[in-house]
C-alpha cells in the first residue's frame, strides 16, 4: 500500500508517517506534504491530493490531518470534506479527513515511558522519576506547553527528530485511553 499524508507542519511531518506505518504494516511508500501550518492547510490541501494522482506513486490512500486544538473535531474534519467534495476531485485512492483533537502532542505525551525511554537512548537519561508537573489523564489544551516541559525536563529538543522516536515506541494504548479519537484513527488508517 501506498500512502498520501498532508499535515500542518514540520513536527507532523516528521511523526505521523511514523505512526501510520505502525497502524498499517503493509505500507511500501509514503509521500508527505506539508502545509507550513493551520491556516494554509485549508487552502493548499486539494493541490496535494491532486499531486498524489501522479501514476508513478500509485497512492492507495490519501491523508489529510489537522489539529482541533481541543474543538470539537467533527465540524472541522465536515469543512475539509465539504472542500474536498466542492472540488470535484475524484482521485483513484481512497481520502481520509481527520481533525485531531487537540493536537499531536496531546497523543505523544501519553506515555511519559516512551519519553524517557528517548531520553535515555540519547544519553538524558539522568533526569529524576519524579515529573513535579501532573499530566491531565484527558486531552488539554496545554497539551503542547505540557509536552516541551516534559521534553525540557528530560533535556531533549523539541525537534522532529525527537517527535518521531517518541512517535516510534509509543504505547497505542495508553494514547487511546487519553485520546479516545485515537483509536477512530487507526480504525479509518485501517480499513
């Protein structure tokens, strides 16, 4: 299978095929676009679509994702579809809209092992246990200020780099009880 991923920016860029490719096994290659953030996704979204219709690339599923930032998603993923559709592109592979809420920290931060099991794997693995700031057991919108704490306190970057380990060994789990939205995700990735 062949994959199309359209996301906001550089630290999407970076994580999300890696956590597609872990949903789907069967995945051979992967085009990534970038928008260079929310407000040009809108508009620059339908001419990656059409860019994926190039034979050589024989996209199976195309994938557009965008963060809610803690809106309700649903609205958001109807006005991407609803430009999708107005469009009147009709590409051969199938088209997945995605609002997630809040945002892509909101998944990482999940698994505070996967974070200091990064940590570690770069030589910060020195930080104490004790993390003096409580992670909310749902979605926030502090999410991301949370998350470069987090990565503050383990003396990483945030980086796209260090996004995409983390991506690599989350738990999906814990990353689904925190996000329910997340296993809607992997469902749609699936199918």
């Amino acid at each position: 299978m062949n994959v199309g991923i359209v996301v906001e920016g550089v630290n999407d860029y970076a994580t999300y095929p890696s956590l597609i490719e872990r949903i789907r096994n069967d995945i051979a290659r992967t085009q990534v676009r970038e928008c260079g953030g929310k407000s040009r996704l809108k508009g620059r979204f339908l001419g990656f679509l059409k860019e994926f219709q190039n034979p050589a690339w024989q996209i199976d599923l195309a994938v557009v994702i965008r963060d809610s930032d803690c809106a309700p998603p649903k609205p958001l993923e109807y006005q991407l579809q609803t430009l999708f559709t107005d469009s009147r592109l009709n590409p051969p592979f199938r088209v997945e809209v995605f609002a997630i809420p809040c945002m892509l920290e909101s998944w990482l931060i999940s698994d505070l092992h996967a974070i200091r099991h990064v940590a570690a794997r770069r030589g910060h693995g020195g930080a104490p246990e004790h993390v003096d700031f409580q992670i909310p057991i749902a979605h926030s919108p502090d999410d991301k200020e949370l998350f470069i704490r987090l990565l503050t306190h383990f003396a990483l970057p945030a980086t796209p780099p260090v996004y995409e380990e983390i991506a690599t060994i989350a738990d999906f789990t814990l990353i689904g009880q925190r996000c329910t939205y997340f296993r809607e995700f992997v469902q749609r990735i699936r199918n």
